[in-house]
C-alpha cells in the first residue's frame, strides 16, 4: 500500500530500492526515480565522500529513508556481505538496480591482473550474485523488480573493449535468461543497453556532446533513468534507448573481422 505526501508516492512498508554505483552520474539519478516512487532507499558506492552527499540530498528531496552503505563491488566477496549486511539490517529489497561499473577503453593485456579481475567482478560476477541472493528472497514475497545495465557495446566486439564489451554482453544474456525464469514467479528482470551518456566519463568535447543530444546518440542520465525505470516496471526483457544505437548496433556487425584487423593495422581507431 501506498501514500501520497506532498505529491510523492510514500510505502507504508519497509520496501527499499538497492542501487550500487549511486553516488553520482545515472546510479544517483536511478535513486532519486525511485524515491518519487516512494522507495526508501539503500544506495551503494566505493566513494564515500559523494555517497555521503547524495544521501543528503535525496532525504532533502524527497520523504524516504536513505541508507548509504561504502563498499567495494570489485571483489568476489562483496555480494554475499552485502545481502548478509542487509538481512542484518532487516533491509527487504523490492528493487534491485546493477548499476555499479566503470567504462574502459585499453588493451586487455595493457591492464592489471588486478584491474581485469576487478571489472569481471564489478559487471559481470558480482550483479549475477546480487541477483542470486536478492532474486531468492523476491522469489519467496513473489514480488521483486531487478535492473541490470548492460550497453550497446555487448553487441560490439571491437579492439580495446574486450573486458568491457564482454562483460557487459554476459549482463544482457544473463539477463534475458533471468527474466524469462523468473518472470512467472512474480519477479521481473530487465537489462538497459544505452549508447553514450553524458556522465563525463568520455572525452567528448561539449559542441559534440550537444549535437549527439540533438541526434539522440547521447542521452542524459536523467532521461536513461527514467526511461529504465519505466522499461523495468512494465515488465520488459530489454531496452535500448535511441534509434541511432540500433543503426550502430547494425552497422558494426556487419563489419567483417579483416576489416577490423586493418583498422588495428593502420590504427584508425
């Protein structure tokens, strides 16, 4: 059952709306969606600085409980300590948000062993166990959304986007499976594959930045929250917002592995 306050919708139950990666970009703007809803919110992120400040601005903003939780989502064990700390705190998980990520652009064997073991964790190992845990819970109430963020890079094996592309390509498959097994036990899985978004994470400049806007190839995170939120909550498998990201999507696969060879080659990109 709901309420209605100072034109927000408010939960008269204890239902909360986990979102890792919250404390800025389109994590934070999924949160602040899902407090108009009337979610209380448990928000998630390894920067405790602007986790603590986006806290405080969503309890100012909107009438929800928010609890704001630093932890480290590129590890193995991070998922079972999350679920754990939140049946301590007798925290129920109606909606789950896989947000958390970070975009890469580099050579695989360029990186880290520790950096590569970090990204399997952080999009692809610790989202499918948030999922397994919370997702046996939604289960059992027979009642639970998730959301996983997945990108149109899954459809796009190119150079120097091996861990992110791939990693991303396993969110939206896992997701397409989850959504179908669970989809009759009340519990309703969606992925979002976005193109770009105007988060600061790419060097764009900002005349490029506003024509992408105007084209419909960039979008805020503002309008992709949004547009997330409401794929999810009418039950869809997968979104994919912006024409143009389909035409890309076409585009791309039909580029023949030589040919991307030769770019590698004569380093055109």
């Amino acid at each position: 059952m709901r309420l209605e306050f100072n034109g927000y919708l408010m939960t008269t139950q204890k239902a909360y709306a986990l979102v890792t990666g919250a404390s800025s970009g389109i994590g934070y703007q999924y949160a602040r969606v899902l407090a108009e809803k009337g979610y209380n919110l448990l928000i998630i992120s390894n920067v405790e600085d602007e986790l603590a400040e986006k806290k405080k601005q969503l309890e100012q903003d909107f009438p929800v409980e928010v609890k704001a939780l630093t932890c480290n989502l590129g590890t193995s064990e991070a998922a079972k300590e999350l679920y754990d700390w939140c049946k301590t705190q007798n925290i129920e998980v109606e909606v789950l948000i896989n947000n958390a990520g970070v975009y890469h652009d580099r050579d695989f064997l360029a990186d880290t062993e520790a950096f590569n073991e970090m990204i399997i964790n952080l999009h692809a190992f610790t989202p499918a166990m948030l999922c397994y845990y919370f997702g046996q819970d939604m289960v059992e109430r027979h009642k639970g959304y998730i959301l996983n963020m997945s990108s149109i890079t899954s459809e796009i094996a190119v150079q120097r986007l091996a861990s992110y592309s791939s990693t991303k390509a396993f969110l939206k498959n896992f997701s397409r499976s989850l959504h179908i097994e669970l989809y009759h036990k009340g519990v309703y899985v969606t992925a979002v594959r976005p193109g770009a978004v105007d988060t600061g994470l790419y060097s764009i400049s900002k005349t490029a930045t506003k024509i992408g806007m105007i084209v419909g190839y960039i979008t805020t995170p503002e309008k992709l929250a949004r547009r997330g939120v409401r794929a999810l909550f009418n039950k869809r498998a997968q979104v994919t917002p912006g024409f143009l990201n389909h035409v890309l999507i076409f585009l791309v696969a039909l580029l023949p592995t030589g040919l991307l060879r030769l770019i590698r080659r004569w380093h055109i990109f």
